[in-house]
C-alpha cells in the first residue's frame, strides 16, 4: 500500500476591502493616540488623554473608563477619575453630542475634499480623523469634568494590591504580571470592593499601567449602556495600547523627576552662594582688624619688641595674608555666583602692565620658595582687548598657581606670543604636573587634584576656577598642558587691538 502525498498548494486568503479599510482604521487610531500622548509631559493630561482614547467612539470604542493610582506607601489602589455616562440617559446625551461633533469635522472635510466621502481614501482624511479622534477626546473630556457624581464614586473607593498569594487572579494578573485581563462580575464578588462592583457592566477589562518604576495604577473599562459587550478580541486590540501608554506615563515620571532634581539643585547652588557671601564677609572683618593691630605692634606702636617676638608676629602675619587671600577668593566666587559672568567693559589692555601690577602681590609666596618668576620679552608685546583688573586677577591666580606647584629654586616663565590677531601669553612652571584624568575637572569650583586632608598643599581650589569665569566674562579663552613631574604650561588668550593712525 502506498502512502501519497499531497501536493495541492495551500491557499492563501487575501484580505477583503472591508477588513483592509478596517486595519487602516485601527493604524489610525493607533498613530492618533500616539501623537496625542507624545504632545504633552504633564501627568494629568496624560490621564486625560489615555481615558478619552479610551472612551471615544473614534478611539477605542469602550463606554467608561475608571483609573486607579498606585499608592506604593500603602501598597493599595485608590480612585483618581471616571469617564462616562453613570446613567443611560447620560449615555444618550453623550453619544448625541458626540456625534454632533463628528458631523461639524465631516462638513469640515467635506470643504477640504468636495465629492463623495467614499472616493476619499482613508490616508486622505488622516487630518480630520486625527482631529476627531485627538484633539476632540480631550475637549469632550473637560466640557465633562471629572467632578461629576460618577467620579466622586470613584474617588471614595480605594482596595488593597493583591499579594503574590492572594486568590485574586485578574487583579493579581494584571499588577504582577502586567496582563490585561477580562472579569465577569459574577466571578469578582470578592475581588473588589462592592461600590466598585455595583458601577460596573457584566463584563470589563483590567488595563495594568506600569513603568520601570513599578505599577503606576490600573484602568478598568467596560462598554455599560452599549448594545456590544466585552470580548477576547477586545483584550487583543488594546494588548496594541498597552506599551504606549506605559511608555508615555513613564516619560513624564523622568520629566518630572528630572524637574524635581534641577529645582533642588539650583536652591542648593543659592543656598550654597548666599552662604559663601555671608560666610566670607564674616571672616575678611576680624581678619582684616587682626593684621591691622599686628601691623601696629610690628611698628612698635605698641612698645619695642625683641627680635624673637617680630619673627613670631612676621609669621602671624604670613598666615594672617593668607587666610585674607582665600577668604576674597570666596567673596571673588560669590560675587560672580551673584552677579553672573556677564560681560565686562572691555578696553585695550597692556598685558605687561598688568603683569608688572600683579608681581608684587606674589612676592611673599615666590621669596618662601625663592621661585623666579621671569618674563620673556623677544619683541613687542601688543594690547589686547579685555579689562585691566580682570587679566590682573587671571594672572595673579595663575602665577599664585605656578608658584604654589613648584619646586623650590625654580624658575616660572611668562611668555607673550602674538598669533594672527590674537596675544597668546604662556604661564609655564616646572611643578609636579597634572593628569590627564584632571585636566577636565581642574577649573570646576572648589575642585583639588590632591584632596586628602593630609595634602601638601593649601588652597581652596578657586583660582583656577575663578580665571575660567572671568575670562568668559572677557572674551579670553584658556588652555593648558601638563605632564606629570615635567610642569604645567597655562594658556590665555585675547584678541590684539589693531593700532589706529
């Protein structure tokens, strides 16, 4: 006996007009509900949005919708908003108006697109079915606000998350396994709370909403007052809604939280300048009168003192300048923090000048170390356009910089480099160089490469940040390059003044 195979080819069934023209539809509403929940960060119109689409008749057809937040303090789901008719005269009046609306937009489109609505294909009106189904939810959704009797139903009702071991499968379901589920109400008596039961149809649906966060709520819906009921097709079709209604709760929660973290941070950053403003000020006062008595007491105002007792107070002194020095680095800090880097009043600006104006200030520092500080003069240094007492105080810091890292009996140069139109002037140390994994953090405010509270040396770790800002503020730009124990070289530049005449 033999065994035959058979060879007929299977058929394949091709889709009809009527079942194409019904998947466009459904591509439709789909992209509708998209653009609508992509238009918005803000929590409440998302709720709006996914319970209107929920509701419309050009959405998704369902005739109530409830939502449920998740309160996961107390692990329960309480009643936030109910969309739809609580009565079947409501229902009547809802879908008369709502109909009405759809006539307004059909007249619309039909003065958009003269002839018979049937030659028009449905990519052609995808303007006015995005207008029915996107815009129009919402209009529909606060002319019935959610203060009406149903809502304030919903709102009274809360009931606890089920566990992982209670018998409440639909529930359970659909907040732990995230599932849409299909209820009978015959089977929920015990499930939710009897209020809840008693607003709702035969048969509803349990949409879970959940994030990267958890469970945000869950939606029920039902199609109570409607001649269709709730079938398995239904859970397939809004199976398709799930994930971008997710997706959009959980983009606004990172909007929010993104919100929430940049309010903290900038009432940080004014709480932190208002206290460096007050803080500095407190100290620069009984600083400043304690090295004005030293002063006295050094020139004898006060009696002769022994050799002994002037190199003691010599020492005060050394420290006296450089607690004052730090403290009007932070007043420098908070005053721009205040204020802003804004622009200055630029002028032109002999950088040798102001090289010769801020060598004195260094003095102290470079005679403890018996560092050099030489600049090198090769041809004519020319002006540049900045302002005098700020490139003062970007070279001060930057040399006060170089000195502080060198070795002692060592030598920090200054160079002058016309490039084009622009001054390149080169601050270069011998000092113990800088990592290239510091090299992007050096000029953040209070940032030290070394920043152990044994470190060898002192400082806030301002300056560098306060030249960053002014030169900002200048017009300047900054560069630098560095190798561990083979020294720094720091670059500023500004553009030249041509000479007039």
């Amino acid at each position: 006996m033999t065994s035959r195979t058979s060879n007929t080819p299977k058929t394949i069934q091709t889709p009809t007009g009527k079942q194409l023209r019904g998947f466009l539809s459904q591509i439709q509403v789909i992209n509708s509900i998209n653009a609508a929940l992509s238009g918005t960060t803000d929590m409440e119109e998302i709720h709006r949005i996914i319970l209107s689409a929920l509701t419309s008749k050009v959405g998704l057809g369902f005739s109530r919708a409830f939502l449920f937040l998740c309160d996961p303090a107390r692990k329960s789901l309480a009643g936030k908003y109910a969309v739809g008719p609580s009565t079947k005269q409501e229902a009547e009046a809802c879908m008369q108006e709502q109909a009405q609306q759809y006539d307004l937009i059909d007249q619309l489109q039909h003065s958009l697109y003269p002839g018979t609505l049937e030659a028009v294909t449905p990519f052609r009106g995808n303007g006015t079915e995005r207008l029915k189904s996107g815009r129009l939810w919402i209009e529909l959704f606060e002319r019935h606000p959610p203060n009406r009797a149903l809502t304030h139903k919903i709102e009274q009702i809360s009931f606890d998350m089920p566990s992982g071991t209670a018998q409440k499968r639909g529930l359970r379901s659909a907040c732990h396994e995230n599932r849409i589920c299909l209820c009978e109400k015959s089977h929920a008596r015990s499930l939710f709370p009897a209020e809840l039961l008693n607003c709702l149809d035969a048969k509803f649906l349990i949409l879970p909403l959940n994030t990267k966060k958890g469970l945000h709520g869950v939606v029920i819906v039902d199609r109570k007052f409607d001649r269709k009921t709730i079938t398995k097709a239904d859970v397939r079709y809004l199976e398709w809604f799930k994930t971008p209604f997710a997706l959009a709760i959980e983009n606004t929660e990172l909007f929010t939280d993104l919100e929430f973290a940049y309010s903290e941070l900038q009432q940080l950053d004014a709480l932190k300048s208002n206290f460096l403003a007050v803080i500095s000020h407190e100290l620069r006062t009984p600083l400043t009168a304690i090295q004005g008595f030293i002063d006295l007491l050094m020139n004898g105002k006060a009696g002769r003192l022994s050799a002994s007792q002037q190199d003691l107070l010599a020492r005060v002194v050394r420290n006296a300048t450089h607690l004052i020095s730090m403290v009007n680095d932070l007043i420098e800090v908070a005053e721009i923090e205040a204020q802003g880097p804004s622009q200055r009043h630029l002028e032109s600006v002999d950088p040798l000048d102001a090289l010769m104006t801020t060598l004195p200030r260094l003095e102290q520092r470079r005679e403890t170390k018996h560092v050099s500080i030489e600049p090198v003069l090769t041809q004519q240094i020319p002006r540049v356009l900045t302002e005098q007492k700020a490139l003062e105080r970007i070279l001060y810091h930057l040399l006060d910089n170089a000195v502080k890292f060198s070795p002692n009996n060592s030598t920090v140069t200054v160079e002058f480099e016309p490039v084009e139109a622009k001054l390149n002037i080169h601050v270069r140390d011998q000092g113990i160089g800088i990592h290239s994994l510091h090299l992007k953090r050096i000029f953040d405010y209070f940032y030290q490469v070394d920043n152990k509270l044994t470190r060898s040396y002192e400082g806030l770790g301002l300056g560098l940040a306060t030249t960053r800002v002014l030169l900002l503020a200048t017009g300047g730009e900054i560069t630098v390059k560095s190798t561990r124990e083979s020294g720094s070289v720091f670059t500023i530049t500004y553009p030249i003044v041509e000479k007039t005449g």
